[in-house]
C-alpha cells in the first residue's frame, strides 16, 4: 500500500469510535480537514476527524515519515473527492491513488465511516501479501537454480544450519557473496513468517517446490499457492483449515482444485 499512516490509522479496526467524530456540510471538507490536520501533525484534529483512538492502529513502528511526505506530495500536485450517492473517496496524485477511509452522509452531515475503512484495509492488506507471496515463490525459483549451479543439486531446506550452507539462506560476512536467497526468508522471530504467508519446500521429482499458506488465514491471505521449477504458480483456496492442509502436502501435485495463477 502507498501510504503506511493513512493504513495504519484503521487497521483491523472493528470496534465503535468512542469520541463522536465531527461532521462537516460537504465530503470536500472533511477531507480537506483530513489533509491539513496530517499536513500540520494537530493531534487533536485527527482525534475529531477519525475518533480517539486511531492512534491505536498505527503499524508497532509508529507513523513513517516518509509514507506522509508522500501523501501530501500526491495531495499538492492533484487532488479530488469523488461523490457517489451517500458516499465520498479522496482521490490523490497523478496514480489516483484512492484514501481507503471513505467519507459518509449521515442525518447530521458528512463523516469519515471508520468501520467501512477498516474492511478496505483488510482487503487491501490481504491482496498486497498474496502478491508478496508470489513474487517470493518466483524467488524461491531463482534461488534453486542459482543454489544447483554451485552444488549440482537442490536445497531441501530453505534456512541452513548453523555454520553450514546446506540451504539456500545463510548469513554472510561483509564482502562475502550472498546467498541465494535473502535474510527475509530467515525471520527474526520464529513463525513470523513473510509478508503474512509461510512457505515450506515441496519434494517433486522433476526438480523442487513449494507451498505458501496465509499465516492466519482471512486476515493475512485467503489463498495458499504452490510453484515448480517451471516457475508457474497455482492457487486454491484452503479455508480456514489452511495452515494444517498445507502443511499436511508432501509432494507437489496440484490437482484441479489450484488453478493457474496469471503472470
């Protein structure tokens, strides 16, 4: 997602606003108060405007400069809000980049509907992981063929041991080559996983594979995907029961349940 803040504001929010938000005659300005209370950091304006808690759901690092200066980069060089029935979006930048707190008509005038966001986020946080999923299966794929051309055979692991270089991640000292695939892989805490997905080497006998489930299945993905060394992935959904059911593959055979995922 572009903007990290603006994410963060509402996310996984599902409770009632406990401070009554302020309401304004037009969408035009409630997002303009948006705008200029993120533009002068007014603490107290955004409590009005979101509801007194929004600081709450801030991302554990806390806001990102830099995810501000963009937004309000986008919100110079162009900037709309687009009116449909009872309903508002702001609209900015020249990507047209869509405020995922929409703004609402009520009997008492236009507010921001933090409950609405909250579901645009989780929608939108679910869809940018399964595509870091992918993009990190692809990897995955580049990392075995580079791992073979040093060894003449495929990692079955993708952390080695300690001390050792027996999968396709492992730390390097500086100026030393680096390892097939990168430390993201390797997760400071255990179970972490990346980028809300975990990942678990597939036998195959044509080669290798791979299987990536959501970490906590409808909030962190909904789809699980698999890949090969043909470097096509497939996809099904798992259900809830996702994690045990990927887990429990031992052999890449995706059957007509994964349908091909578009490259």
């Amino acid at each position: 997602m572009k903007i990290k803040l603006l994410s963060g504001l509402v996310l996984l929010m599902v409770s009632t606003v406990t401070m009554a938000q302020q309401y304004f005659s037009t969408p035009e300005q409630a997002t303009d108060a948006l705008a200029n209370a993120i533009n002068e950091q007014n603490e107290s304006a955004m409590n009005s405007l979101l509801g007194d808690n929004w600081r709450h759901f801030l991302p554990p690092e806390g806001v990102d400069p830099d995810a501000v200066d963009r937004f309000l980069r986008d919100w110079k060089v162009r900037h709309s809000t687009v009116v449909n029935d009872n309903i508002a979006h702001l609209i900015v930048g020249e990507n047209s980049w869509q405020l995922p707190i929409p703004v609402i008509k009520t009997a008492s005038g236009w507010q921001f509907d933090m409950q609405e966001a909250a579901n645009e986020i989780l929608t939108r946080e679910i869809g940018r992981n399964e595509l870091a999923a992918i993009e990190a299966l692809h990897a995955y794929v580049d990392a075995q063929q580079s791992y073979y051309a040093l060894n003449q055979t495929y990692a079955r692991k993708i952390v080695s041991s300690e001390g050792k270089k027996d999968g396709l991640y492992w730390p390097v000292a500086q100026g030393e080559p680096p390892s097939p695939l990168g430390p993201a892989f390797s997760p400071k805490e255990p179970g972490m996983g990346y980028h809300g997905y975990r990942f678990k080497i597939l036998p195959d006998k044509h080669g290798f594979a791979m299987v990536a489930w959501p970490v906590s299945y409808g909030e962190t993905g909904v789809m699980s995907f698999v890949i090969n060394q043909d470097d096509k992935v497939y996809q099904t959904n798992l259900g809830s029961h996702s994690p045990q059911k990927a887990q429990q593959l031992t052999v890449y055979n995706p059957d007509k349940n994964w349908q091909p995922v578009a490259p």
